[in-house]
C-alpha cells in the first residue's frame, strides 16, 4: 500500500469533506507562504539598497523588521482588494473545486 494524503486522512479519521477542506486549505496557505517568502525576498533587496543609499540603516533585526513590514504589506493588500462581493465569489469557486473532488 503506497502512503497518500488520502490514506492518512482516512487513517486519523477523517471524513472526505473534511479532508478535501483541509487539503484546499493546506494549498492555500502553502501558496500564500510562496507568495509571502517572494516578497520577502524581493523587500530584503529593496532595504539593502536602500542602506546603500543611506535611507536605512542595518541594524540586528533587519531580516525580523523586512517580514514584519511585509506581512503589512500583504494584509493591506489584501485588505484593499476584498470585498464582501469578492470573499463571496471565493466562497464559491472554493465550494465548486471541493465538490468536483
């Protein structure tokens, strides 16, 4: 028997709405850590120049302060782009991708 997420889930007992729930919801949050970490590093380039220039300067928490900032960043973006229309649209294609599994 090869080990599938779907054998584990069904190992700990999990019924398939539920499992199929939690493996949407586990892509999502994988795809937002991809997200996060790309603007992380893409922020951390950013600061380095911006210590070149002079307009920063490097202190000992330089990387924690970067992924601060960004989760800002991102939480105000996504802030901006949501609306109840848009959570609602969400909803639904994530209902749909669920019930197609």
């Amino acid at each position: 028997m090869q080990i599938t997420t779907e054998n584990i889930l069904k190992m700990v007992a999990i019924n398939s709405v539920n499992a199929q729930k939690f493996i949407v919801e586990g892509a999502i949050w994988d795809l937002y850590d991809e997200l996060f970490q790309g603007r992380v590093e893409i922020n951390v380039q950013k600061a380095f120049e911006d210590v070149k220039n002079r307009k920063r300067k490097l202190s000992n928490n330089f990387y924690r302060e970067i992924k601060e900032e960004t989760e800002k960043e991102l939480e105000n973006e996504f802030l901006s782009k949501s609306t109840s229309a848009d959570l609602a649209a969400v909803r639904e294609k994530l209902e749909n991708v669920m019930q197609q599994s």
